[in-house]
C-alpha cells in the first residue's frame, strides 16, 4: 500500500499536482484514506495490506482516489447533482473498488511472521 511519506511522488503524479506548495495536505489526505479504507475493510490481517499483487494496486487505486476527493474537496462531501438528484459522498468507482476489497479481505487467510 501507498506510504504518505515514502510516495510522495507518485501520489502527486497521480493527482496531476507539480508543486510543492500542499505536500503536508497530500500526506494529510492520503493518510485520512488509508486509515477511512483500512476502517472500512478491516484491521485484523495486517498483511492484506502488504501484498504485492494485484490486491495492492486496488489498495493504491483506492488510496488515490479517495486521496483526490479529500485533497480536492476538503470539506465531508462534495455537492453535486445527479440525473435522479442525489447527493453522491464519494464516485461510484471508489465505492466498487472498497466493495471488491472487503470480498478479498473476507477470505483472505493472515500470513504469519515466518511466512506460513
């Protein structure tokens, strides 16, 4: 998973920001999205999170994406009007992807310290 502090860089890559002006807010924001995506999924197998495969990059999908709205909103939602006029918090991709990770993290089975 994203590391606010190590992957500055690719988290501004990925947010289309060139400046260093907002560092602290992007850290801030990605830090706010793993700790929501890490509530929202579980916290009892650490090492889901630590993965190298393709888990890991909808980690860091969801990290990004949740990352944006918080760095590009900064307040608890964004208001805006759909066909039926709701009120959406956060993008239907974001929502799909955490739903895919809960799956995952259902039947995921913990590893231990010595990799068994």
């Amino acid at each position: 998973m994203l590391d606010p502090s190590k992957d500055l860089e690719e988290l501004k890559s990925a947010l289309k920001i060139e400046y260093e002006d907002d560092d602290i807010e992007i850290k801030r924001a990605c830090t706010a999205a793993i700790a929501y995506i890490k509530g929202a999924i579980g916290r009892d197998k650490p090492s889901f999170y630590t993965q190298n495969n393709e888990i890991s990059e909808m980690l860091n999908l969801a990290v990004i994406m949740l990352a944006d709205h918080y760095y590009k909103a900064r307040s608890a939602t964004i208001e805006s009007t759909t066909a039926n006029g709701t009120l959406r918090e956060y993008d239907l991709g974001f929502t799909s992807i955490l739903l895919q990770l809960k799956a995952e993290y259902l039947v995921y089975k913990e590893v231990d310290q010595d990799g068994s």
